[in-house]
C-alpha cells in the first residue's frame, strides 16, 4: 500500500473515532453527574493540550522523526482514549485531554495532522492540492459516520439491556490507535524529510517570518470560527426556530457530506486558479453568506442558507495546507503545519465565551461578527500574499 493510502486508511479510522467519541464523551460526561465547571475545565484542557502538543510538534517533530512522531501521537491518543473509558476522575481526565490527541472535531487541526500535511507534502506539487482535497474528505464522510454510530450503543441497549454504559464503548479509541499505529509503522522513508541533512538544517529557518504573518492571520480566522462552533450553532436554531437535536442532526450530517464533495472540489479547482486564489474566492462568498443567516424569515430559509455555505466554507482547508506546503522548504514543512495550526488552537476559545455575550445585544450578532471578520481575513490574506512566490508551483499563480 503506497504512502497517501496508508495516510488516508489512518485519517478514516481516526475521524470516525473523532467523530463517535465527541458524542459519546459528551453523554458519558453528562452520565457521571459532573458539574458544569468540571466539565469546562475538562474541554478547556483538550483544547489547550491540542495547542501546546501542536507546537511541540512544530518544534521537534522533525528532530525527532515524522514517522516516529505519528507512531508515537497515535499511541498516546489510544491511551487518552482509555482513560475516557474508565474513569470519571476529573483530574485524570484532564491529563489526558492536555495530550492534544483528542478531539470533537472529525477533521481536526492538531498534532496529528500537522505530522500528516508534512508527509503528504512530499507528493509532486501538482499532485498536491487533489491530495489534501481527497484527505480532507475523507476525515469529513468518516467523521459523518461515526457520528452516526454513536446513537447505536443507545439504540441496541432498547434490545440488550446487558450493553456496556456508552461511557465504555469508548474503549473503540485504543483499538483503533492500536491499528492506525501498525498502519503508520508501514510508512516509507519517502514520507521524511532528505535523511543526509542535518538536524540543526530542520524546523523553521528561511520562512520564519512568512509563517509568523500566515500564523496570525490564520489566528483571526480561528478567532472568529469561535463564535459560530457548531454546538453554538445548534443552539442558536433551537432558540430561534425551535429546531431539535434529531433535526440538526441531520442538518450537520448533510453538512458534512457537503464539506467532503467540496473538498474534492477545492483539490481541482487549486489547480486551475492557483492555491490562494482557491482559498480567498470561495471563503468570501461563504462569509456573506455566513452573515446573513440571523436574517433568514423561517427555519427552512436558516439551513438552506447554512448548507450554502457549508459547500464553500471549507474548501479553503486543503488549499490552505497546500499553500503552506508550497510556501516553505520541505525540511520546515512539519514545524510550518505545527505553528500555523497551534496558532488556530490558541485563540479559539475566546470565541465561544464572546459569542454567549454578544448574543445579549442581538440574538444574530455572532454570525455578524464571525462574518465580518472571516472577511476581513480573507482581504487580508489576499493583500499580503498576492505577489509572494511558491518554492515549487508554477511561479504565476500563488
């Protein structure tokens, strides 16, 4: 099996296993009868682990070795996942969410990830776009599904009273980090960097202050997804519309089935009009569409407008590891990934607070405010990269 199908095969299992447990962490969590600060201490800590093992990935990752780093984060996410299954001890719960390794978002940005986009960028840089498009829709069918799968524990105990508690069924995590460990250990020399360059040569060096400007601009987008994360989202068409759990449930599967096609867009399209190009003029358009949804007259206008710009939203997300890719030298390439999404990780929890408070002024202003300022991201980044050349695409088009 060649190298991007061995990535691809360890993306499915893991975005599945996301995609379940953030279900299934979430009822057990509720199931133990922990109160609201335990459990805000408990996501805060996943959220500030992902931060801080990105960047240290970011920082040693390549010293250390891409396929030993994957091997190694995949194992650690298998013992993360045990732990969740066992215990209810807030204290051990939190060690094991400041490993990074865990995650409610199917196609996360984390440590894992970063060691990915660096091996997938050793594909030709022709190639390069198509292949993170088809990642990225991997990790969204297979966290689809896993969502899917996790209603079922819940359903057969209506048949088999006898079932383990959900809480349980998250011992899925160790036995399929177990597999995607095997998997990883398969993995060709291909995948590291040159091994007769130094290890003094590797991390950020020429492309520092590139990826410093891209990490925070990247940080404003991050900044202003926080006020419209998908819970708060739920939240909001309830209160609105009066939309149930089941109803956006299917919502967001179909949003899913959406950001997977238009992943495999986004791949074709990075290659006629060039990776920026691809990022900038299909994630405007979603963040005016983003910010018109609080004026939507009845429920069905809401999610038509929702999965509108759910199909461009993020096609940005491939182009974007592209572009990084290209941007730096191969042997930045694991630091650039690690740095640009530890930047995403650091800023993100501000938004969610933010938004509960805007909300207070004007039920619809989040969306207004993640729009506007997904926009301004996007002109800026435009501005400042416009004329910036890639290492290795055809200079004309960044």
């Amino acid at each position: 099996m060649s190298d991007v199908r061995l990535i691809f095969s360890i993306q499915a299992v893991r975005a599945f296993l996301y995609g379940f447990s953030s279900i299934i962490i979430g009822a057990s969590l509720a199931a133990t009868g922990l109160d609201a600060a335990a459990v805000g201490a408990v996501f805060t800590a996943m959220l500030a682990g992902m931060a801080i093992s990105t960047l240290a990935v970011g920082r040693w990752g390549e010293s250390l070795g891409r396929r030993r780093a994957y091997v190694g984060l995949l194992l650690v996410m298998g013992v993360a996942g045990t732990i969740f299954a066992l215990t209810g001890s807030v204290p051990l719960l939190i060690v094991a969410a400041l490993t990074g390794t865990l995650s409610t978002d199917p196609n996360e940005s984390g440590p894992i990830t970063s060691v990915e986009q660096a091996m997938l960028a050793s594909q030709p840089a022709a190639e390069r776009g198509r292949v993170y498009g088809r990642y990225n829709a991997v990790a969204y069918l297979a966290g689809a599904v896993g969502a899917l799968a996790a209603g079922g524990p819940s359903a057969m105990r209506d048949l088999l009273p006898g079932l383990p508690p959900d809480q349980r069924w998250l011992l899925l995590m160790p036995i399929g980090a177990a597999a995607c460990a095997v998997l990883a250990s398969r993995l060709s020399g291909g995948v590291e960097v040159a091994a007769d360059l130094p290890v003094g040569a590797r991390g950020l060096r020429r492309s520092r202050g590139v990826v410093r400007r891209l990490s925070a601009l990247f940080s404003l987008d991050a900044f202003a997804g926080g006020f419209i994360v998908q819970t708060f989202i739920v939240f909001w068409f309830g209160r609105q519309f009066g939309a149930d759990a089941d109803l956006m449930g299917l919502v967001f599967f179909g949003v899913g089935l959406l950001q997977a096609a238009s992943s495999v867009v986004a791949g074709w399209l990075g290659a006629r009009i060039g990776l920026l190009n691809t990022m900038v003029f299909t994630h405007l358009p979603s963040n005016v569409l983003l910010a018109i949804i609080p004026l939507a007259p009845s429920l069905l206008v809401a999610v038509i407008l929702l999965l509108a710009r759910s199909a461009l939203s993020q096609m940005d997300v491939p182009a974007r590891q592209a572009y990084v890719a290209a941007l730096v030298d191969p042997a930045e390439r694991t630091a650039a990934a690690g740095y640009t999404n530890a930047a995403r990780h650091l800023v993100r929890p501000a938004g969610p607070a933010l938004a509960a408070a805007s909300m207070g002024m004007a039920a619809g202003l989040p969306f207004l405010v993640a729009g506007g300022l997904k926009a301004a991201y996007d002109l800026a980044l435009y501005l400042t990269f416009r004329r910036v050349r890639l290492t290795d695409e055809d200079p004309g088009r960044a």
